[in-house]
C-alpha cells in the first residue's frame, strides 16, 4: 500500500483504535459495515451457489471483510502490509491465512488456491496514490485472469458524486479528505481487464450526521431509491473480468 497510510498501522495503538473506536458499535463505520455485511453474504450465496469461493482480502487490515464472509468461502487468505494489522485480525476472530506483502515493488503474487475465487478490498483505494491502486488491481487480475474465475468486490469510502463532496474545499490540504468518482473507478478497472457488474451504496449521509435521527431516516429511505447508488458516500463496486 503506501507511504504514509500504511505506516499509521504498523502502530499497535492506532490498530486498536481502528478497531475498537472507528468501528465501536453502532458508528457510522460499523452501521455500514452491517449493511456490506448482509450484500455481500446474499451476494455470494447468489453468485457461487454450492460452488464455495476462495476469499483473497487484499489491504485486509483487521479481518473485517474476512469476519464477513466466514462460512462461506471455502478458505481464506488476507494480505497486508502491517503485521501488527494481521495480529489484530487474529486476535478479534478472523479465521485466515496470512500474508505479509511489500509497501512497493512487483505486484505481490497470490496463494494458488484455485477457483472460483473473490477478491475483496475495502478501505484501500481512497488513501492511496494511482500506482498503488494499480498495483492492487493487478494482484487481482492475478487471482481472477478470466470472466469465470470470480468476482472482484471494492469499496469507496468517498464517492465525489455525493454530499461529502460539501466538505472537499474546506478539506482541501487534508491528506486523508480524498475522493473517488465513479468515472475514476470505472477506468482503473477497465485498465486491468475488469468491468462492473453492479454498484451498491450503503450511506446517502456523512459521519457528521450519523447522530442525527432524521438524517439517519431520510438516509434509510433514500437509499432505497432507484440509482441512489450515484450518489452515495459509501459504494461498493463487484466486478469481473471482461471477455476476451
């Protein structure tokens, strides 16, 4: 991953915040974590059938996407840049094989464990800079070389279509205020042979609304809304190889 992001979590304090903190119960990232949860759970019952995947978590961090679909992959395998991340993941529950990956350099290479297979990647592409997303790309155009091998699952935790777009000039020489389009996503799929096959929103509002209850209403009845996905703060992407 990159430079400063990933250095933040080679911190043990500042993985247990990650965990315990950012993702305390009933957050605003733990809210959308249950919602990602159930799409993606219905998502692969739907997808794979009986024919269990192989999960490959890339950035896995703590294990959460891992936690997700426990049960219905087959195996699992995370990797990541910070050791103490991988630690933490253990220690809350994650059941998985671990693999420590370079910051940089060649695109790491992935367990051979067959297919069908998922990739999953969340929290990643937002932070980080065009190389290291196209590096994370090309991991998974590794896992999944064609349209039959699996699926690939990414999220985007700062739609630049949505309202937390408001905050971007206030924001502007904030390392961490970055943002995504849906354009910019589609291209860095379509540079490493995927094509998305369905995009999901999972909060209309930002974390400065959370305590709200009638943003926390309206947010609910929104997202309900055909093509409200276009405009979400949070999205998740399902891709697949194109054919040949």
């Amino acid at each position: 991953m990159t430079t400063d992001y990933s250095k933040v979590f080679q911190d043990a304090g500042a993985v247990d915040k990650y965990e315990h903190v950012t993702y305390a119960p009933d957050s605003y990232a733990s809210q959308i974590n249950q919602r990602q949860r159930d799409y993606l759970r219905t998502l692969v019952r739907r997808e794979f059938g009986p024919r269990a995947p192989v999960q490959h978590d890339f950035a896995c961090g703590t294990g959460r996407a891992i936690r997700t679909l426990h049960g219905l992959v087959r195996e699992a395998h995370g990797y990541d840049t910070s050791a103490e991340m991988m630690a933490k993941a253990a220690e809350v529950g994650s059941h998985a094989t671990w693999h420590q990956v370079a910051v940089d350099g060649p695109v790491p290479e992935p367990v051979e464990a067959g297919h069908p297979a998922i990739v999953t990647m969340f929290r990643l592409l937002l932070n980080v800079d065009e190389a290291v997303r196209d590096r994370a790309l090309a991991f998974a155009a590794k896992v999944l070389p064609t349209h039959a091998s699996g699926l690939l699952v990414v999220e985007n935790h700062g739609n630049a279509g949505s309202l937390r777009h408001l905050g971007a000039r206030r924001h502007r020489d904030d390392r961490w205020f970055a943002e995504l389009s849906h354009e910019q996503v589609d291209r860095l799929m379509a540079r490493h042979g995927f094509e998305v096959v369905e995009r999901r929103g999972f909060s209309m509002i930002t974390p400065s609304l959370h305590g709200n209850p009638i943003a926390r209403a309206a947010d609910a009845a929104v997202r309900k809304l055909p093509g409200s996905d276009g405009y979400a703060v949070n999205v998740l992407y399902t891709a697949r190889r194109a054919h040949a």
